[in-house]
C-alpha cells in the first residue's frame, strides 16, 4: 500500500552556500586530521603506562544537547509515541516496536515484529532504533548539488554518477575525494526524510498500524482525548481539516523525539571515556584498538567513532549505505517467494529509485549505539547476537562456505540474498572485505570478544563506580 505525502511545514528560505560550502571544505579537511590523529592515538600499540591504563590520554570535552523541558507539542508527541489508540488494532504504539528501555529498539527478540489488525501479521524488516536520530541528514546523493530550493532529481544524480569508482572506506582516513554515495534518510531505505515522515508512514502499512486511511487516523484523533489539546496548539480549524490533523500529530511525535533527551542522552561509558572521566578496562580497550584498526575490524570506517573537531559526539555511523550480501533469511514470510528480494534503496519499499540499479542491495549503516541492546540484526535480521555479525564479516570473503549455504548441486550460493545481476554491488573493497578465500581472517577469537566487550560500552547509562549493565531481559520468540 502506498501512503499519501502528508502536508508538511515549508522549509526556511535557503541561503546562498558558495563560501559556506568553501568553508565547509576547509573544516572537513581540519576535522579528519583531527579524527585521524585521535584514531592514530586508539590504534598504535600502547607502551606507555598512562595509556594501558584504560584513562584517555587526550580527553576531550563534548557539545551535548542541552536537555530542557519538553514544549507543549513535545508533550503532545509524547502522550501520542506511547498510546496504542492509533494503530488499526488498538494495541500497538510506537513505544511497542521502540522500548526507550532498549534504547528505542525492540522490546524482544523476535525477527520482525507483529502488527496488523489482529496483531498477527509479521513485519518486513527489523525495526532500527530511533534514538540518536537527532543529526541524521535527509536522504541525499552526493554533496549538495545546487544552490536553489528545487528539490534534486536524484535519478539524474544517481544516473551521471553510475560508472564512478566507489570510494574506499578506511577508519581514520578521508576518502581522497567527496564521493557522490547515497547518505542520510531514516528506515533501511532512507524514504523518509523526517522525523514526521517517519512516524507517519507506519500508519497505513498493513503489518504495522494498519490503519485503513489517514481519515480513519484523523477521526480517532479527533474523539480522543487530545481534541482540545490539537485545537489548543493549532487554532480550532484543524479539527476540520483530517490531513493536517494528522500531519500535526505526526510532527508532534517527531518533536518528542528530537527534544527529549532519552533519544540522544550521551551517557555511555564511552562517552565518559572520552571525556576523561572512566576508564576502559584491559578487553574494552583492546576491542577499541581492534575497532578502529584499518587492517583488522576497520568498523570505524563506517561507524565512525571520533568525536568531530567542534566537539560533537560521535553517532557511529556515516548515515551511508552499503551492500553487504548477508546470507537470505529464509525464516521471513516474503521471503519463501523464491523470486522475491529486499533491495533497499532501489526496493520494492522505495519506489524513487527503482531505476537505479547501482543501489539494487545497499542498506542504511545504523548507529551502534547502545547495539547491545538490540537482538536483532541487518536489515533481514538474519542474525541474532553481536558474535553471529562479527563472524560474519570476519568470515565472509576468507571462509564464505561458513557463511552461505550450497544448493542441491553442491554449489555454493555466495550473497544469496541479491539477484546475481546485481552481487557487483557487494562490497569487496573495504577492509575485512578486501580479503579472499583461504587468507588468513582479519580477526582472531579474542579480537571479536573484545570488539564484543568494547561495544557494551556503547550502551548508555554507565554510571562510574557500577558495573555495566547486562542485556536487559526480552521476551523469545
């Protein structure tokens, strides 16, 4: 089912950007050897005692979001995000599918999460966290490619570029040009370019909210309690107008979102680390060193952990999109039609850039904040613990028979999850992926137990002087 565009606010005159973007330049520029130079610290072998300590040796000191009270429609949003009364069933809310005790993932363990009107109908994709959502950039190709408020064509942005090289990913290293890739955007695919959008769209997919149309949305928002609330804050005409009803209570639950600090709250250990003020033991900094490693773990390539040279802390993620051919997930309803694939961004959910085949199996890199609380993993949830993910690019290229399963010949079916006219996508250039079969892995066992150990202190609410704590308990499958 297709969900209408819902009304949105118009967008504040733009500016003209040549010095800004000449100046943007000259602050990237500074910014990465500023980035490389920490990362040079976090992965040359330590000697000195200062460092094996686990203490920073060069802290810094972080631009955190000031945490202040919620605005009236924040409030609004919130009383929304966590009422089931706008699902077609009557039982799910967004709080059902993003627990703010598991950092806004899933409260469980299953694969896909259950909607629908009778809660029963199995979901597309793994939920993504919404926390730490806050700077995610709208859906783009490349840098930005004009200085006017017309909306870029990106099926001709995408088209000029088919036959450039991609850019090599290295952790601590700018690639040598800017690279016209897909970034920014929110669910797998980055067709939602808001924080509103991405509320809405759940509305009226069928195994999510299953609303049969926003006028059904608009009528329940209407009896319900918020009625004086809506007229309150919008003027009393909206309770006549149901598109924009519901517009305003989508862009409720997006400021909900981007004002309350339990999305982007900053606490890890980590982000103590950083600032000087707890120290990593032993494994966790050995985790750290393995992490951002070109050679080894080379994660740090796309989940990028280095503070910015302003001072923002680091989202671990590049907001890119990659092909990583992870195996087929035969467990997903769609997926026992043999003929039928989840290409992200060229499909079958996002319909833009269907044309664009060079994007055909590229999905959004996701933050790895508070990734320990998660259960699920990929965009086909495939895998279901952190050690399943990093065998899985330890092992991809080097030992691919431990990785995809062989048909009835025999043969193996490498990235079985992308049509074979489409495998040139997969990434084989960035390490771990710069390997063949029969090297030696880029990673040892006790290098993916202490990248293991190093992203448990991804999770927030580390409190110094307590230890840790452990996977919140979920309900199974």
């Amino acid at each position: 089912m297709t969900s209408p565009s819902p009304p949105t606010r118009a967008p504040a005159p733009r500016q003209p950007l040549l010095l800004f973007k000449l100046l943007l330049g000259l602050a990237c520029a500074c910014s990465w050897l500023t980035s490389y130079a920490f990362l040079e610290q976090a992965t040359k072998p330590q000697g000195d005692a200062a460092d094996d300590s686990g203490i920073n040796p060069h802290p810094v000191s972080l631009k955190l979001p000031q945490a202040n009270p919620l605005s009236a429609v924040a409030l609004l949003g919130k009383s929304l995000f966590f009422d089931p009364m706008l699902s077609g069933s009557g039982g799910q809310s967004c709080a059902s599918c993003h627990s703010p005790a598991y950092g806004y993932n899933p409260p469980n363990a299953l694969t896909v999460q259950q909607g629908g009107k009778d809660l029963h109908q199995a979901g597309y994709r793994p939920p993504l966290s919404l926390a730490y959502l806050y700077r995610q950039p709208p859906f783009s190709i490349g840098p930005d490619p004009a200085d006017n408020d017309v909306a870029p064509d990106l099926n001709a942005i995408a088209a000029s570029v088919r036959g450039d090289p991609r850019a090599t990913k290295q952790a601590g290293m700018a690639p040598a040009a800017p690279a016209m890739v897909a970034q920014g955007g929110l669910f797998w695919d980055g067709r939602a370019d808001s924080l509103q959008r991405q509320a809405y769209l759940p509305l009226l997919n069928p195994v999510e909210m299953a609303n049969a149309s926003i006028d059904e949305v608009a009528n329940k928002l209407m009896r319900s309690r918020y009625r004086q609330r809506f007229a309150q804050l919008f003027g009393p005409g909206i309770l006549h107008d149901p598109q924009q009803l519901v517009s305003e209570a989508m862009f409720a639950i997006g400021r909900f979102q981007i004002e309350d600090a339990s999305f982007h709250p900053f606490t890890s250990k980590y982000d103590a680390w950083l600032q000087g003020q707890a120290r990593l033991t032993p494994a966790e900094l050995r985790g750290l060193r393995a992490f951002n490693d070109p050679k080894r773990g080379n994660c740090a390539g796309c989940h990028l952990s280095q503070p910015s040279r302003d001072g923002l802390p680091p989202l671990f993620t590049d907001t890119q999109y990659e092909a990583l051919g992870v195996p087929r997930n035969d467990t997903l309803m769609l997926n026992r039609d043999p003929h039928y694939y989840d290409l992200g961004i060229c499909g079958p959910f996002r319909k833009d850039l269907a044309r664009q085949t060079q994007y055909c199996g590229m999905f959004l890199t996701p933050t790895l904040r508070n990734v320990d609380k998660r259960a699920v993993f990929f965009h086909n949830g495939i895998y279901h613990s952190l050690t399943q993910v990093l065998d899985f690019y330890n092992l991809r290229n080097v030992a691919p028979q431990k990785i995809y399963p062989h048909d009835a010949h025999g043969k193996l079916e490498l990235y079985n999850d992308i049509p074979v006219a489409y495998q040139g996508n997969v990434d084989t250039t960035d390490a771990p992926f710069d390997r063949h079969a029969g090297d030696a892995p880029p990673l040892t066992t006790q290098d993916i137990r202490d990248i293991i150990a190093f992203l448990h202190t991804l999770d927030d609410g580390y409190q110094q002087g307590r230890r840790q704590p452990s996977h919140a308990t979920r309900s199974s499958e």
